[in-house]
C-alpha cells in the first residue's frame, strides 16, 4: 500500500492520544512523553532523518515498515 506522506510530519504524543492507544511507540522521545498505566510501550531507536538525503533516509523508512508490520502481525496473531 502506497501513502502520500508530503504532508505529513511529526506529531506530539498528547495525554488524549496515548489514552486512545493500545500501543505507544516512540522514537526516541525519552522521559518528554505522558506516561499511563495498561499501556504497551515501545521505543524504537532509530537515526535521525533530518537534513539526510533521499537516499540515506530510505532504509530509515524501509526499517520503520519492517518494524510496523511485525507489530501488526504480531497484535493481530493475539487477537484470533
């Protein structure tokens, strides 16, 4: 699946967001982020795309979708 991501950038984890979250991932947010109780917490340690060239952040992102889909497998293999 293609996503048009020219639009997108990051945003900050807000007390409301993570309380509508089953799993909170991080990357490289440390102690800034809100911290609830019952939540999965994840903090994937990842380079810093910024001011990286196209082709430096690509494996950036292709990592990052690798990372994605395991959880998704991972969380929805729990549910059957």
């Amino acid at each position: 699946m293609d996503l048009d991501v020219t639009t997108e950038f990051p945003k900050p984890l807000t007390d409301e967001v993570v309380r509508a979250a089953d799993v909170v991932i991080t990357m490289g947010c440390g102690d800034a982020c809100p911290i609830l109780p019952g939540k999965k917490y994840l903090d994937w340690e990842l380079p810093d795309p910024a001011g990286k060239s196209i082709e430096e952040v690509r494996p950036i992102r292709d990592d990052i979708d690798r990372r994605v889909r395991a959880l998704l497998a991972e969380l929805t293999s729990r549910e059957r």
